[in-house]
C-alpha cells in the first residue's frame, strides 16, 4: 500500500491527505472501516471532491493489515512535523507579507503576480535605480541574448551568465503569464498569452517566443518600480487585429468578384 500512496491524493501534504493519513497511518486501521464510512471522511475533508469511488480504491489496495506499531508511529510522526511545517512557512509568509507593504511597490497590480514573487524579484533587483535602463536590467538577468560575431556573420546565443536566480523567476513569471486555466481554457493574463501566440505565429520556438514574453516583462517591470506605476495591460494586438485584417480581406475578395 505504501508505494501507491500517491495516487490517493494530488498532494501529499493537502488537507485532506494529512487528515487521512493522521487517522490513517497504515493499512491495519482501516480493517474496520466500511467504503461507505471511509467515502463520508474524505466528503468531510475535500468539500466533497472525494467520496466513494476513492474510498472504494484505497480499501481495494489492503492486503496486509497487520498491526505494525512502528509504522504507525513513524507515519503519524511525519504528518505532524509536515503539519508543523505549514504552520511555519503561514508564519514566515505573515512576515513577508508586512515587509513587502514597506517597500509600497505596484508589481503585484500585475495579475499573475503574487507577493512571494514580488518579494523575491525585489530582493535580487535591489536598487532598480543601478539599473539605467531595462536592457541592463535584462543582461544583469541573463534575458538578453549574447551576440558573437565571426567574419561578417553576427550571431545571437542564449546569455547563460547573469544573476541566474532572477533568471528562473522571469522564466518562472512568463510560464505563468501565458498559462490557461479552467474552465474554458482562459489565459491568466491575456495580453502575455496573446504576445506569445504572436511570435510563435512569426516564426519563432516555443523557447524563443518565451524568451521574447521574459524580454517583454523585464521591460514593463522595470518601468513598474522605476516610475512606481500601477500595471496597464497594453492593447490587445494579435488575434483582435488578425481577425479585423481577416475581415477587410474578405470583403476585398467579395467585392472584386462582383
């Protein structure tokens, strides 16, 4: 049973997880347990995600349900430590929370973008003032592409050097600014969802395009913590100006058939 554990639950240290595995600990105390009590548990405990079809498959996996006080113990010991854990990191968060609100910063007006993220970026930007422009807040970042020039070639390679922890949050912050979500697969923020789109209708990889939509939030961040300015999406500028080039060419054809 133990090595299946996970396909019960997404998260190991959800609530309903800990609370299962706190009454729970090993096979040998569900011996008892009916699929119909166990179902009522887990309705308790995931607001009803989880009832009888679940129950039904852990009870389905038991087939030892020896007493085994060790693993018990060991189990129940975990999912306090993990429980006290949670605690904590509410605690430091708290904290953070209170320091973030001194700094009386808009990046969190940018949807996508919480205050652990915000808090991160600021800690390794520092003073943005050290950074006269955008461009040299991109190569501190490692954003910007390195160029190398042979002859009268000059080409463009990835910058694998520059601050590599702000690196993994623009890269990080620009996954999350074109992922969709449920229901009805919308973006999280449209305007970066859209930019991607556009590039990757232009030409380039997915790599490339996302690297374009990291170039992209370098730049607006920049001027978010350099003017103090609230986050404005821009205008719309891909599918919506697509579909109006897509109209005017069809009543360009309709009308030189007439």
């Amino acid at each position: 049973m133990g090595f299946i554990y996970h396909k019960f639950f997404v998260h190991l240290d959800g609530k309903t997880s800990l609370a299962f595995f706190t009454k729970y600990p090993s096979p040998n105390t569900l011996k008892d347990t009916t699929a119909e009590d166990l179902a009522q548990f887990l309705r308790e405990h995931s607001h009803n995600l989880l009832g009888l079809e679940r129950a039904e498959e852990i009870l389905s996996t038991i087939d030892d349900t020896s007493v085994d006080v060790l693993r018990n113990r060991t189990v129940q010991s975990t999912i306090w430590q993990m429980k006290y854990n949670q605690q904590e990191l509410k605690s430091v968060e708290a904290e953070l929370f209170k320091v973030y609100n001194e700094f009386n910063t808009t990046l969190t007006s940018m949807t996508g973008f919480d205050y652990i993220t915000a808090s991160k970026l600021l800690s390794c930007i520092g003073d943005v003032r050290r950074f006269p422009t955008p461009a040299k807040l991109a190569r501190y970042a490692g954003v910007a592409p390195t160029s190398h020039s042979s002859g009268k070639k000059d080409m463009q390679f990835a910058n694998t050097r520059g601050d590599r922890e702000l690196n993994s949050l623009f890269y990080n912050l620009a996954v999350r600014m074109i992922t969709t979500y449920e229901p009805g697969h919308k973006a999280i923020n449209p305007f970066f969802h859209e930019y991607y789109h556009k590039k990757l209708s232009e030409g380039k990889t997915k790599r490339q395009a996302l690297k374009c939509v990291q170039r992209r939030l370098v730049n607006i961040i920049w001027t978010m913590l350099t003017n103090n300015e609230d986050y404005v999406n821009p205008p719309m500028i891909g599918v919506e100006r697509m579909e109006t080039e897509n109209d005017k060419q069809k009543m360009k054809s309709k009308t030189n058939h007439q």
